[in-house]
C-alpha cells in the first residue's frame, strides 16, 4: 500500500511540475526538432567542475572560466578558475591558465563567470556572487589572455547572472558597435525570476558603468526602446518563476539567437540553481536579441544531467547553422554534446 501511495505521490508531483513548466513560447516555425547524438558519446573533461561560459577568442581557440573545482588539471580548488579550449569536436583539448586572480571560496561564497566576451583581443567577465554571498554582479577584463584581470569599481547589486550575447571569433559578425548582455531580473544567483532583461553598451565602453543602456520594450514599428535608467527596464523574456541560468549565441547559418535556459530545480530543493545532474531546459531562437522568441526544444528532463550553464559555441557551428556542439557543465564537468537541427 506504501509504494502504491509513494508512486501515485511521485507521478501527481510530476504531472504538477509539468503543468507548472510548459515552454513559455510558441512552437519555432523554422526549427522542427532537435536531434541528440546518443548520451554515451558526450565528451566530458574537468571532471568535478562545473559553470563554464565560453567565448571564441582572436587566436581561434575557446576561452571558458570553471567553477568550485579543479578544472583541467590545478592542483588547487578554486571558486573560479580559467582555461583555453582547442580544437573541434570530438577531438579537442583543454589547458587551465594560471593566474593570481582566481578565486576562492565554494558555492555562494566564492566569485563565479557567468558570462565571457572577447572583442579586439580583450576578454570581459561577468561574474556573480560578487558579494560572496550569492547575489550582485561584477565587470572585469583582461589584455593578457586571462592571465591578469582588472576589476570594475562598480557593481549591479540588480543582477546576479549576467551573460553575454556571443558572436564569432573575437567577436566577428557582430550586428552593430554594441556589446548585449541579459540577465535573470533578479539579485541572487540561486532564486529564479519570472523575467530576462536585455542591456547594452557601446564597444568601446564596456567598462563604464554610465553607458549602459536597458531594453523597455518594443515601439509600435517592432524597434525597441532604450533608457540609461535601470529602474524602467521591462522584459525581454518571461516565463514565471523559471528564468535563472542561460547562455545566448547569434547562429550565423540560421541568422538567428540561440537562447539556452536550464529548469530551474523543483521549488523545495536545496538549490534551485542546482541541475547539474538531473533537470531540463529549454533553447528558443529569435531574429533579434530582443526576440520575438519561438522554442525550438524544450524538456523538463533531458536524458542525462543538463547542468547549470549550456553554451553553443559558434566556432563549433557548422556554415548552414544546423549542426551545433552544446558545452554544458552536465554531471558536474565540461561536457560537449553533437546535436542536428531539423528545419521546417
């Protein structure tokens, strides 16, 4: 009788968390369905690592940050680390980069990248839990290949899971002369939102805190509106209660944004921000950063551990956009994963 009622408990929890997270977004009319290479091909590196933005660099290597591990082979545990990635897939290599900007301090306590950026030869970091307590967002850059970071002497204490809006190589095929970053609109890394918000500046003044410009919304022609004031920011994207962890790419083949967003985790678990092991997530495309937004796949349990961070490196697309690597931090390590888009 116990397992009966346990089971019957398990599938109206289930039926109820499917209810509860549907895709936000209409069915794409472009992509028909995404199609996985089996799970047992997934390659994985940096075992015991986990949160790795990446970026496609000048030298033509990717550039990605791991968190609350060891990485590609240090011999210490940091909150933050950063390494070089070579290669295409299924061959490729990693090297950590050594620096004396690595942080410390696990989970919430310790400084995490969430979003990485190289534009002429200079990566940008966007890194969270800049308060060591889980929440705000902090700006640093480097000219020396990660070795060395300058920290901005500001913060947005608004944000806690600030992204970029990658291109190609070294930021190549860029729309126009701004950089785009998006975020949970949300304070804490580990509490979702019911929205995204979408922010620019131009690309020379990544590091000024006064250029920054917030999406409010689109004007009656489809254009969107500005404002330097971060209080009259809208919504670029919303889904209740299940906007936290996400990676955009511009898919140069298919002319379209590739947005990938985790499930948060269940409501009463211990960290929601937490599906390095078991969870969903969703991918949606748009002609513009500011959408308007289709879902092109959509899952709330993928066949093996999604991880809390999902980028599509443009430098592993394919000329015609429709075959892609995913990097995901799946099982709590660097994982890439084959997968074909299948066009209406």
């Amino acid at each position: 009788m116990n397992r009966i009622y346990g089971l019957l408990t398990a599938s109206i929890f289930s039926f109820a968390s499917a209810l509860l997270c549907q895709a936000p977004y209409p069915q794409s009319k472009l992509i028909e369905s995404i199609v996985w290479e089996d799970s047992s091909q997934i390659i994985r590196l940096a075992q015991g690592s986990d949160n790795f933005p990446v970026t496609w660099a000048d030298d033509g290597n990717l550039y990605t940050t791991w968190g609350d591990g060891t990485g590609f082979g240090s011999p210490h545990r940091r909150s933050m680390g950063f390494a070089r990635v070579a290669g295409f897939p299924p061959d490729i290599s990693a090297l950590d980069i050594r620096s004396h900007d690595e942080q410390s301090g696990d989970g919430r306590r310790g400084k995490k990248g969430w979003g990485l950026l190289c534009v002429e030869k200079v990566f940008y970091l966007w890194m969270g839990h800049a308060d060591n307590r889980g929440g705000k967002a902090q700006l640093a850059w480097s000219t020396d290949g990660m070795k060395n970071w300058t920290f901005a002497d500001w913060k947005f204490s608004e944000f806690g899971l600030i992204g970029f809006v990658n291109f190609g190589k070294n930021y190549g095929g860029a729309r126009d002369n701004y950089v785009y970053a998006y975020s949970h609109d949300g304070p804490l890394a580990g509490v979702p939102a019911d929205r995204f918000i979408l922010m620019r500046v131009p690309v020379d003044k990544i590091a000024y805190r006064e250029a920054y410009e917030f999406f409010i919304e689109l004007d009656s022609r489809g254009q969107p509106v500005w404002t330097t004031d971060i209080n009259e920011r809208g919504a670029v994207f919303e889904h209740s209660d299940a906007c936290l962890r996400s990676a955009m790419t511009y898919n140069q083949g298919l002319k379209r944004y590739l947005w990938w967003q985790h499930v948060p985790a269940p409501k009463d678990s211990d960290d929601r921000g937490d599906t390095r092991f078991e969870g969903g997530f969703g991918i949606y495309e748009a002609p513009n950063p500011w959408g308007p937004w289709s879902t092109a796949y959509f899952t709330i349990q993928w066949d093996t551990g999604p991880g809390e961070h999902g980028d599509f490196p443009a430098k592993w697309m394919s000329r015609d956009g429709k075959t892609l690597y995913l990097a995901f931090s799946g099982n709590d390590s660097f994982s890439v994963r084959k997968t074909v888009l299948k066009l209406k």
